[in-house]
C-alpha cells in the first residue's frame, strides 16, 4: 500500500482498492482524544470512506488507527480489520524519495 501526499492538503491511496482513491485532510477523534487523519473515498459505485489517522514525528508519520464506513444515514466508522486501532509499536511510514 502506498499514500502519496499533494500539496499538504490531498492524498492518494494506492493498494488498498483496485483503483487509487483520493483524499484530503481532516480532524477526528479517536478514544476521545483529537488526532488527525486523510480520509479517502472509495468509487462511485461503491461509495465507502477509509480513514487512516496518524501522528506527524520528525521523520516519519505513525498511523494511530484504519477505520472504513458505509455512506448513510446512522452510518460510523467501523474497524477495518480486527487489529485497526494499533498497540505499541505503531505501523510507521516513511516518506520516499
């Protein structure tokens, strides 16, 4: 999977759908406590939201959590997988040259 960042305010999401999906930064919570995240959406066909929230560090970004959603009245995020709010250590990304 890869995240490609676009002028500090857009992203694109290869990997995860069978299409790249695009993104842009927004504030959430996560037990109570505000973090911030990319939320991507998925295809017009099958509109979903995947967001990936994340703390910013010197050299890299550490991903907090991985929740999807459904579009919809009453619709919430959801865990992605079993494990989508990480324990210590964190998955980190690193930025590529």
């Amino acid at each position: 999977m890869t995240i490609r960042f676009f002028d500090g305010s857009e992203a694109e999401i290869t990997g995860y759908w069978n299409q790249p999906l695009k993104g842009s930064y927004k504030k959430s919570s996560i037990k109570g406590e505000n973090v911030d995240s990319i939320v991507f959406l998925g295809p017009s066909e099958k509109p979903f939201k995947l967001r990936v929230c994340y703390e910013t560090k010197e050299d890299h970004i550490e991903i907090l959590a991985i929740h999807s959603r459904v579009f919809g009245p009453g619709a919430r995020y959801i865990q992605t997988e079993s494990d989508s709010t990480f324990g210590n250590p964190n998955p980190k990304l690193y930025k590529v040259e």
